[in-house]
C-alpha cells in the first residue's frame, strides 16, 4: 500500500470518528491505535460503542464481503463487526452483516 493510499486511510477514519462525533453524539469517537489489527485495534474507538468493531474504508471501488470479512477477523465474539465506508462526494453508510442487523432492529423495537 502506497503513503497516499494510508493516508487516504488515516484521512477517513478521522472523518468517520468526527461524523460519530457530531451526528451520533459519541463525544469520545476517534481514530484507533493502527499497528498491526485485531481486537485491540479497531479504526475508530468510542467508549460508547464497545459492543461494536468498526472498519472503515474510504475506497471508490470496496469489495464489502472482504471488508465485513477483516472486521468479522478483527472483532472480539462480543462485538457486532461494522465496516463504514464512503467513496468521493458520497454520505458515509454502514453495513453489517444480516444477523447483527436483526439483533440491533429487536434491541430497537425492545427499547
């Protein structure tokens, strides 16, 4: 990987920590150690949000099933794995796989 592509890396995990920040309210988002992966080491650490691992990726091109795969290997069996993601001139989105989707849709019709 090139220096322009890790910073390019860096650039959207602080973006994506600021877009928890501001949007969601979670006032201690922001980028994660970065040495070598793995469950110490998500992207984008929040105190709020430790039931999550999140991945995130600023690419124009993202293959999502190898995303979700690296956050899936990254994330403790505790925590539902999410990759974050947006291409130029694009909002962010966030996808998880299915099961995670309906155990956070009966937390929310539960709440």
């Amino acid at each position: 990987m090139g220096k322009s592509q890790r910073e390019k890396g860096k650039a959207g995990e602080r973006e994506w920590a600021k877009f928890l920040r501001l949007t969601g309210g979670f006032s201690s988002a922001r980028r994660g150690v970065q040495f070598s992966g793995g469950k110490d080491s998500p992207d984008v650490q929040c105190e709020e949000l430790t039931g999550f691992h999140c991945e995130v990726k600023r690419v124009e091109k993202l293959n999502i099933y190898d995303a979700i795969d690296q956050a899936r290997r990254d994330s403790s069996c505790a925590q539902i794995p999410y990759v974050a993601h947006r291409k130029n001139n694009c909002r962010w989105l966030a996808t998880v796989e299915g099961e995670d989707f309906m155990k956070l849709l009966r937390a929310y019709v539960e709440d």
